[in-house]
C-alpha cells in the first residue's frame, strides 16, 4: 500500500469518459410545490411516476449514522454484484489485467472476471484452517494484478479471516483490495470500515440480503474512499436503485433494533444445531462459522444431498468446490427448520 496511487489504477478510457448527467442530478431540491418538466415523466400522481434520487441520500444517510461513516463515501448497487461489477469495469483493463482471489470463495468474483475479460487467479486456502497463504497470494501478483478478492467471512467455508493476515496483504499490495463482508453482522470480528480511514486501498462491500433480510430488495453496498466511490458514481447507471427498493431499505434500516435482534437469534441457533449435528454418524466435520451457515463434510455429499431433497429440505452441495470434497453448506433457518433438518438427518 505504500506505493498505492489510485489515478494509476483507474482505466484511461474511464478517466477520460464524460459521465451521464440524468435531469435529476441536475436539479436535486425538491419541493412539492415545483412543476418538474424537466425529465419526460408521465406526471400523474401514482407514487412512482417520478424518477428516483440517483445517489439514495435517504439511504445513505441512515447508513451513515449506523456505521458511523460520511455518506460520499457510500456507493449503493443492485445487489453486490453490481458494485462488483463497477470495480471491474472501473479499474481492470479487459484482456490485460487480472484479479487474484482466495478458493473456495464467493463464486461471481470468477464470473464477473470472465464477463469483463480480467484474468482471474486462484489462490487455494490452507486446508487445515481455511485461512489465506499470503506468500501464495504474491506469488501470483505482477504488474497487472488490479485487484485481491478476500471474503471474510468467507463463503463457503464459513471462517472469518485473521486480521493480521488481512493487514499484511493490504499493507504488501499496491493495488485495490476488496473485503466483502456480506456476512460480517454475523461475525464476532469488527467490520474493516472503520480502517478504511487509514489504508485508501481498501473497500468494504456488504449486503442487506443477509442479517438484514432483504435479499429480495437487491440493495448491495460499498465503503470507500471518496476518490474511489467518484470514480464508481461516474459510471454507475443513473437510476441503478429504484423507488421502491430504497423506500423499503429505509423502512427497515430505521428498526435496527429488530434487526441486531433477528441476528442473535440466528446465532444462537446456529449453535443449538451445531450441537445437534454432532450426535450424526455420517458428518465427518463441522468447521467453524461466522457466518448464517454451516459447512459440513460427510461421508458421500452427493447421496445426503439427494436424501434431502426427497424429505423436502434444500441445502448447498459444494463437492465440486476447491478443498470441498463431500462438503454440504446449511443455511441456519427458524428453529422449526432446524429441527426438522436435525430430524430428517437423525432418519437417513
């Protein structure tokens, strides 16, 4: 990081793109009383006939009380993929750079490589603990590696990664190091936000399509430097969060309480089933979890996985993962789910 300079990561077309200036970022004030002509809506009344606010002020602005952290450093997509997407096209030059992640993990890293054509480099994790091997990490960098990809807590392994191991990859890396932290409400750790002051490398991705409970609202978020978060907004679809997704993301950001809540209680049956999952013959492993689920090795994934489909229960078969062999990820539910997950494997 010593040596990191943004303006050298940033691809010459992006710097030199002029950004789309939608009617609404033109004139931000808005008062009920104004005739607005100014952005070919239809103008009777339905409650969205209008087009939303393209920077999510609503939205950012109770985030940043939450996480303690200004609101121009905030960029908001359509799902984490989005923001993900953004990086790729903002910093990584298509059949030239390449991008470098720990395996097993988050599976679009690889996928939005291969659309915007990044070279993506794999680095397997030690098999004993999970845990990144830095010197494998820097072996695989060079003068055209972008990006580190680290998911902490990881999916779909379930460990968090040690934060020293995070502070010597950010501190040896010149480039950008994304920490998706999708997970991390889940997690005993602290989030890595609040170092983001002190190392201008680094972004932060989360979700609320986890602890908060809105996958089906699509609403992924990144926390970064202000330089990067306006290099991002420069490119970013104007109207890329719609009305009604940033209607309901305020509605439940503003019953935070319910949520710390929801996520105790995920937690605390996360362990009831642990407990349970030990008393069943065929798992072989339960690795440790800071997450909303459980990776688990069997005897024979691809049979278990099976069995449980034909009771009505749908978990994750990660056999074809790397380090995964016969490994099988559960979600924790209600504890009515759990228990008739514990029932059904105590039958099979």
């Amino acid at each position: 990081m010593k040596n990191f300079n943004l303006n050298k990561l940033i691809r010459p077309t992006i710097k030199a793109m002029k950004a789309y200036t939608s009617a609404r970022d033109e004139f931000q004030k808005i008062n009920d009383d104004f005739v607005f002509l100014d952005a070919n809506e239809n103008p009777f009344n339905n409650g969205l006939n209008r087009y939303p606010d393209p920077l999510q002020r609503n939205v950012k602005s109770i985030l940043s009380k939450l996480k303690n952290f200004p609101t121009e450093q905030i960029l908001l997509g359509n799902g984490s993929d989005e923001v993900l997407d953004l990086i790729f096209r903002a910093f990584c030059e298509p059949n030239q750079d390449n991008v470098i992640a720990i395996s097993p993990s988050y599976g679009m890293y690889h996928v939005l490589a291969n659309l915007n054509a990044v070279e993506y480099r794999k680095s397997l994790l030690n098999e004993a603990n999970f845990q990144p091997k830095i010197d494998d990490i820097f072996s695989k960098v060079d003068h055209n590696t972008k990006i580190i990809f680290l998911c902490s807590p990881n999916n779909p392994t379930g460990e968090i990664i040690k934060r020293k191991t995070i502070l010597e990859i950010i501190n040896r890396f010149d480039g950008l190091v994304i920490i998706d932290e999708a997970y991390i409400d889940f997690a005993s750790e602290p989030s890595w936000i609040e170092e983001i002051k002190n190392f201008p490398n680094v972004i932060v991705i989360q979700t609320l399509s986890k602890a908060f409970g809105l996958a089906g609202i699509r609403l992924g978020i990144l926390y970064a430097s202000k330089e990067i978060v306006t290099v991002l907004n420069k490119i970013k679809p104007p109207y890329n969060i719609n009305q009604l997704t940033q209607l309901k993301a305020i509605e439940i950001l503003s019953q935070y309480e319910k949520i710390i809540e929801a996520t105790n209680q995920i937690i605390q049956q996360k362990e009831i089933l642990k407990n349970a999952l030990n008393e069943i013959s065929f798992i072989e492993k339960i690795y440790p979890s800071d997450a909303n689920f459980i990776l688990i090795k069997v005897d024979d994934a691809k049979k278990r996985y099976d069995q449980l489909v034909e009771k009505g229960i749908i978990i994750r078969n990660r056999n074809n993962d790397d380090l995964c062999e016969n490994c099988l990820r559960i979600t924790i539910g209600t504890e009515l789910e759990n228990q008739k997950l514990i029932q059904t494997f105590k039958t099979i």
